[in-house]
C-alpha cells in the first residue's frame, strides 16, 4: 500500500482519515483491556502522573514537642520544630523512643 502523501489531501480527507484512526485505536484497546481482564493483570486506576498509593496514609508520629504536639517526619516542618531549631535544639532531640519488639 503506497504512503498518502498528507500534504496534499484535502481537509475533509484528513479529518476522516483522523476519524478512522481513533476508531481503529479504539477497539484495539478495547480488544486489548478485555485480553488484559480475562488474565487479571487490568490496572484499577489511571496511569502514570497520579498520586503515589501512600498518599492518605497514616504513619505513627516520630517527634513530639514538649507541649504534646507530633509530626510524623512527612511534608513541611512544623513550626514549633523549626521555631526549636532556631534555638539551637536538633531534630533528633524531639525523636519519639519506641520500645523494642513494639508493632508500629
């Protein structure tokens, strides 16, 4: 089959050979989702540029500050962590010690 040359088809040939090109990819992916579903290897969620599966989930504390307040160590540092550091404390001097053995 010789190759269209695409600069020279008219804009209604174009627009219909986009149209048959979807269709095409269209069912291939449909014929390969279903392939993919019968063998149990079907993605639950969108591809890639989605949100890590950790986010949402709790995780136990690993600093508390003399008042009681807890950060876990993820996203930006508290204040009272950094309004310490400024006063020369260290961020291992706020650590939560865990008894050995303990389930997390």
């Amino acid at each position: 089959m010789p190759k269209p040359s695409l600069s020279a088809m008219p804009v209604d040939a174009l627009l219909k050979l986009r149209e048959d090109i979807n269709k095409v990819l269209s069912r291939k992916a449909n014929e390969l989702r279903s392939q993919l579903s019968m063998l149990g290897l079907q993605r639950k969620g969108p591809l890639k540029g989605t949100a890590s599966p950790l986010k949402g989930k709790k995780v136990p504390a690993k600093y508390r500050s003399p008042s009681g307040e807890t950060w876990a160590g993820r996203g930006a540092r508290p204040r009272w962590l950094v309004e310490a550091m400024k006063k020369g404390k260290k961020v291992e001097d706020f650590l939560i010690t865990r008894r050995r053995g303990a389930k997390r």
